[in-house]
C-alpha cells in the first residue's frame, strides 16, 4: 500500500462505525467512510464536538451538521495551498491521500532531465495539477465542471502558481482524448482520476466499469515516443489494484515500461492503521519489471 504520510495539516485521527474523524488544519470533522465497518470504542473527545459532522441517509445522500466551521479556509502540503469548503454528498474540495501519487510524479517530473507535458483528466480542484506544476511540468487541468476548474484556479493562485503554465479546460474528458488524436497533440505524462458515475457538460453518462478501458486505449494514442508515466486513480471498489495493472500494462506495451498497482491509504494517527481510500495504477517508463 502507498501512504500519504507527509501530512502536516490533515490527519485522520480515529475511525469507528462508518465514519472517520479528521483534522483539517485547525478544524475537526466527521465524515462518512465506506471502508470503516468495524465498531471500536470512541474515546477522543473530538467524535463529540467537531466543528462539523457530514451525516449520510439511509435514503441515500446526506446533509452537514455545522457547529462551528468556517465558509471556508485553508490547508498546506509542502509548497501547495488548498481552499476548502465543505459541499454536496460529504466533500470539502480535496483527497489528502492523493498526496501519495503528488510525491512520486513530483520527483519523476523533476528528475526527467527534459520538458514534461502533463495531461490531468478529471482534474478536479487540481490537487495533481497543482503538485505537477510545482515540480516544474506543463499541465493541461481537463474538467466536466466549470464550478470545479474554477475552484482549481483558485487553488494554483493560493500556491503562488497563478503564471505556472497550465491550461485550464472545461470538458468531457473522452471527448478532449478524440480531439487530440485528431490534432495530433501529444503527452509526456497522463493522470486520470476517473468517478465511478458522473456526467460530462452536456449530459454525457460516464460508469467506470464501461469507460475506463476505451479512454485508457485511447490515451495511448496520444501519448509522446518517450512517455514518462501514466497514473489512474480507483475509488470504485470492483476495479481491484490488479485490475489496473492489466490495463495498463496491455495498453501500454509498445513503450516497454513497468506498472506497480497498489492500494493508497492514510495514517491513522489513534492507532496506528492505515485507513484504505481506492487504489492507484501507475506505469511509468524506464523500470525493469
């Protein structure tokens, strides 16, 4: 398992009953977790005075319980600043466990000894964006949502990245992928961080189990003669890490590279687990298997 363990400013701190405690910067949060079906005991007193509780319905869904949270505020990874704020169905704009992948392109991108083109699909509010950024890439942030590329932007101006080279693009990601075949473009570097249900600007129906093999193809076709890496990240539990694995390595065979698929996690800081939160594939160019 890899684990985002370099965290100053976010910490899982206990988890119990289906859901976790979290610290997010000087802000305690309960929030929802699939993963966490075993009952122990909670004795920290921050399960019973957070600053805000998301509760999920049985019905499906749920609503946020504020006792004493901000509008919005900030956290820090390394270099990068995040603006947070809590919205629809538990999120507050980030996956801390993402810093795990941050880390290990981060250092590809800065030892590459040459210029990076990133491609980032379903950027979101640019957390890998923003870290490719950083270490040097030029990035091209596609997203479905106009909310979520502005919150992106928002983001790389709070990290000093305002004039970093990145294109901001608001798209079906599918639909750029065949644009680009068509005008010839080409990457250095892929991430995609793909929902398990979602809908493009116009409507456009995406289900993991479907898409993501076809887009994965498609994406070789665009990658540079001398591709650095590919990243696909999985929160849908059927895509198991040795799934990736398979795709990646049949679609990207001609480039003679190496995958490794693995879980992502994060520290519990009560007692010492790992709180699983997906799986990650990375290929990347080079590495004997």
């Amino acid at each position: 398992m890899w684990i985002a363990d370099g965290w100053k400013d976010y910490e899982v701190i206990d988890c119990s009953g289906g859901e976790k405690l979290e610290r997010w910067g000087d802000y305690i949060l309960v929030r929802p977790d699939p993963q966490v079906i075993w009952n122990t005991e909670k004795t920290n007193r921050g399960w019973y005075h957070p600053n805000a509780h998301y509760h999920r319905s049985k019905k499906g869904g749920g609503e946020w319980e504020f006792f004493s949270l901000p509008k919005q505020w900030q956290i820090h990874y390394r270099d990068l600043t995040f603006n947070l704020k809590p919205f629809s169905f538990k999120h507050t704009g980030l996956f801390p466990e993402q810093a795990a992948n941050w880390d290990w392109f981060s250092e590809k991108i800065r030892s590459a000894g040459r210029p990076v083109k990133v491609l980032n699909l379903f950027a979101y509010t640019g957390g890998a964006t923003l870290a490719a950024a950083a270490a040097g890439a030029h990035v091209t942030h596609v997203d479905a949502s106009k909310g979520m590329v502005t919150w992106a932007k928002e983001n790389a101006a709070s990290s000093g990245l305002s004039d970093a080279p990145i294109r901001w693009l608001v798209d079906d990601c599918m639909k750029f992928v065949e644009r680009e075949i068509r005008r010839g473009n080409h990457y250095d570097a892929i991430i995609m961080d793909p929902p398990s249900y979602g809908r493009g600007p116009k409507g456009e129906i995406w289900k993991i189990e479907d898409a993501i093999h076809p887009l994965i193809r498609k994406c070789t076709q665009i990658l540079s003669d001398k591709p650095l890496f590919f990243l696909v990240n999985s929160y849908t539990t059927g895509l198991a890490p040795a799934v990736l694995t398979y795709m990646l390595g049949t679609e990207l065979k001609q480039f003679h590279g190496h995958v490794d698929s693995q879980e992502i996690g994060l520290p519990v800081s009560s007692n010492g687990l790992v709180l699983p939160c997906g799986a990650s594939g990375r290929w990347e160019s080079g590495v004997s298997a």
